[in-house]
C-alpha cells in the first residue's frame, strides 16, 4: 500500500495551528506503525510507501527549506515546494505536477491520495488530479466543510469553488470526519462517497509529568482562578464571548492567552478587554511551544474554548492529559466526548450561559479534583496511539478493497 498526504502546509509552519500537529502526528504514526508490520512479516497489510507533498506555507512568510528533495522530518519522508500564492489559496504547480508523476509511476501499486483540508488550491485541484487518474481519495476537511467555515471567511470564493468543481469532488471522496459533530456538518453539504469518524492523534504529555496546581478550594479570595485559553487566536474561538462572560464574575480570576493569529485581530481583542475593564487581568503570551504547553495547562484550574465551531479541539484532549478540566461550547467537536466522561462543563453561546458555567466550575471544585485524578488516565486509554492508526488503517484497506471506477 502506497498512501500520499497532500496538505497545503506542513510543520515547521506551527503558525497555522492544531492541524499541523494533526497531520503530522498521523503520518509519523503511520510510518512508525508501517515499521512495526513490516518487520513482524505482515508485509501486504503494511504502507510500503508513505510521502508527503506539501508547500513552503508558513503564514505571510515560506519556510526557509529545500524544495530539491524530500526532507526527512520525524522520520517521514516530506518534499516541500514552492507556492505562487499566498493564504489561503497556496496555488503551487510544482506539487501538482509531482503529485501526478507520483501516481503514472504507481499504476501497479495500491494508491491513496489522502489530502488534510479544503478550500485551497493545493487540496482542491490535488484532488481533481486524482479523480482524473481514478485514485481513491480519503479527504480530512479539518473543519473546513461547515456551515459556519461555508459562509465566513472569503464565503465568495468558496461558494465559485463549490459550484464550479468542489461539488462533485467532495462526491467523489471518502470523508474521514473527527468527531460526530463534523460528520453532521460534512452531511449538511454533500454526500460522499463514504464517512467514517475516527479521532486526531494527538500528542499526550509524558506520564512524567507532575501536576504542580493543586486545586485550591477556594476558601481564601487571594487564590486566583486561572483559566487558559490555548489555541490560534481567530474569530471562531470566541474570545470576545469569553471576554464579556468574565467581565460579569465577580470572585478573583485570572486567564491566560496562549496562541497567534492576525495582528489587527489580537489588537481588537486587547481593546476590548480595555473597554470591558479586564485587561489587567489578562496574560498574553503569544505561541507556546510544545515543550512548554503541558506544563502550561496542569498550572491552572481550567481551559475555556468558546468557539462558535470547533470540528475537534486538539487543546481539549491535551488538557485533559494533564488533568486539567474544561468549558467549552457544545460547538466543539469533542463536546459529546467531555459531556459522556463528565469531564467539564458544556455551554451555548449565550454571554450568562458561559458565565453560569464558569462559576459553576470555580464551585465545584470536588468536580475539578475528580477530573484532576481520572482524566489523564482515560484520554490515555481513549486516545491511544496504536488504536487510532490500526482505524486509519482499515479503513484505507476497506476502501482499497471497493472499485475504483467513478
């Protein structure tokens, strides 16, 4: 089996978020697990061949790389190109035309184009590209095929895509979905050729780790409530919802803004802080690394992610691995999840909604110190490396197994 990943970015471009993490944990995991077959002799149900076609993306800048041959990062072979455009529509002819000799050089091989999001040109035309040679395709949207993504951002140029050739390209995918959320959205928009839900990989602190905060429980007012927000600051994640919540809770409290985005944005949300007479109590620490993040989240009480539309939430799974309890909106992705564990509290996005909730998890504190002792254990279980690859797993060899004709 021979699996390409098309993906308009790939990391060093940790700039663009939780799905860097996402498709690069993937196929590390792949290749890793592809290894493991391989030499245990299980040959014909091991990727003999994984590569990664991506571009130089890296925001308003490229990454400084060789576009000549394929790099080895993590272990996984990825050849980087050139892009013409800049975000969001990272057009690069170069990739295109290496992805086509890739599969006239792979007629005898078992062939999955598997492409991480849309509304790109890299995804879009990639995966015209294929159906023109009718290779399967496994599409990851990334919560791109929403009606909240539809209509937001450059909702024209979406909407000429979709109508022009995104339609019957999307028909001709199998759509591998993160949550049951974003198989709910993916079904509102179109009907491919097959959806199948299986969770992100995502990368858990070491069982190393200690707990530094213990939950305090709140009898003494000079201990601060610390909530963090850790995650790529854009509309979608609801901080101005967030921000007006806090601004009616009287008890001391604390938040913490980890995470980049747009300038002017972040400039609009620090006035509006301003505005809302909270600043002071506000923290921004722009990107935190890898290396720092667990850490991060285990020093405080609780981690808030309001968004308006959040197909998973990698931030949700990795602050439960440190124990840390969460609020989130029932627009996340992993909201079913949180709810059925009894891991958090689940909100709408009504301003005394989130307030309510937030006061409620500050009372509950027996709560907090439940989830401190259950959730590392549970999310180590549920969220399990090698559970995860052998799904991706089968169903690539399910849809190998279909025909191939359109």
């Amino acid at each position: 089996m021979k699996i390409i990943h098309i993906t308009a970015s790939y990391k060093p471009a940790y700039v663009y978020g939780g799905p860097i993490q996402s498709v690069a944990k993937l196929c590390e995991a792949l290749t890793t697990f592809s290894d493991r077959q391989i030499a245990d002799g299980k040959d014909k149900t091991a990727i003999n061949d994984l590569k990664v076609l991506t571009t130089t993306a890296n925001g308003t800048e490229e990454l400084q790389l060789d576009t000549d041959t394929p790099i080895l990062i993590d272990n996984v072979a990825v050849s980087y190109f050139k892009r013409w455009t800049k975000d969001h529509s990272h057009f690069s002819p170069p990739l295109l035309m290496k992805l086509r000799k890739e599969i006239l050089q792979s007629q005898n091989s078992k062939l999955i184009i598997h492409i991480h999001s849309w509304w790109n040109l890299v995804s879009v035309l990639s995966c015209l590209v294929a159906k023109w040679y009718k290779i399967p395709v496994v599409l990851s949207p990334r919560g791109m095929l929403t009606t909240y993504t539809f209509g937001n951002r450059n909702s024209f140029f979406k909407r000429c895509i979709h109508k022009l050739m995104g339609n019957q390209l999307l028909k001709y995918c199998h759509i591998h979905a993160t949550s049951n959320q974003e198989k709910r959205d993916v079904s509102a928009i179109v009907k491919p050729k097959s959806i199948r839900i299986i969770s992100n990989l995502v990368k858990l602190p070491s069982k190393e780790l200690t707990i530094q905060n213990e939950i305090s429980d709140n009898k003494n007012q000079k201990n601060l409530f610390k909530i963090i927000f850790l995650s790529r600051i854009e509309e979608k994640k609801g901080l101005e919802l967030l921000f007006e919540a806090l601004s009616l809770i009287n008890f001391p409290w604390q938040l913490t803004i980890g995470g980049n985005g747009n300038d002017d944005y972040t400039q609009s949300l620090k006035e509006k802080a301003e505005n809302l007479k909270i600043s002071d109590r506000i923290i921004w620490l722009g990107l935190v690394s890898n290396e720092n993040k667990f850490n991060l989240m285990a020093e405080h009480d609780l981690t808030a992610l309001t968004s308006y539309n959040e197909n998973f939430a990698n931030v949700i799974v990795e602050s439960l691995g440190v124990g840390t309890a969460v609020l989130i909106s029932k627009f996340v992705g992993l909201a079913d999840y949180v709810a059925d564990k009894n891991l958090g509290w689940i909100t709408g996005l009504d301003i005394e909604e989130i307030k309510t909730g937030i006061i409620q998890a500050y009372q509950d504190v027996e709560k907090r110190k439940k989830i401190r002792e259950i959730a590392r254990l549970l999310i180590n279980d549920d969220f399990n490396d090698n559970t995860l690859v052998e799904q991706y797993m089968d169903y690539y060899q399910k849809i190998l197994a279909q025909p191939s004709a359109l």
